[in-house]
C-alpha cells in the first residue's frame, strides 16, 4: 500500500518511535476489534481507535498524545475514514474485505 514515498509515510515513519511509545503504554487495554469473528479465520484480531463513524476518540487520544500529534498531520476523511492500532497474534489470517476506509 504505501511502498512510494509519500507525505502519509514520512510523517509516520519519522514518528514510529513516538508511536511505539504510546502503543506500549495502552497495549492492555486495546479490545478485539469488532470485525474480527467475521473477518478472521484464525488467530485473533485487536483495535484501538483513535477515529471513526462516530469520528474522534478524545479518550484514546488522550492516552496517546503522540500519535494525537501525528494523527493531526495527517489527511483523514472523518465522513469514511477509520485511525486505529491493529494488533494481531502470530499467525491470524484476516480474510480480504473492501470497507469505507481501505
């Protein structure tokens, strides 16, 4: 998806460390992703969003001031888009889907 070098993986790549800063200080608490009973055929599947349908997550942006900052860099549609932290276990496969924001 993003092998060319574009503004959305500059920022992020610039920001990883940052990112995994936070992720590691809410990894416990992120839930099962609502899609994962129908679009996992194995393994398990997280989420944490930051932005959705029912568009910013202030209380997760809170716990994650950096990628707050980061996600304020960048272009998010807020009529279709979604802003997450994805976490799966070793070998989930997610079946291919199409939704509003991939």
């Amino acid at each position: 998806w993003h092998d060319q070098r574009s503004f959305t993986r500059d920022i992020l790549e610039k920001n990883a460390d940052k990112i995994i800063s936070d992720y590691k200080l809410i990894v416990s608490s992120i839930e099962t992703h609502p899609d994962n009973s129908s679009l996992t055929s194995r393994g398990k599947w997280d989420g944490l969003f930051f932005s959705g349908i029912n568009g910013w997550d202030h209380e997760n942006l809170r716990k994650c001031p950096n990628i707050a900052k980061v996600l304020k860099k960048l272009p998010i549609c807020q009529n279709f888009g979604f802003a997450m932290l994805s976490v799966t276990e070793a070998n989930t496969m997610i079946t291919p889907h199409c939704g509003s924001s991939n």
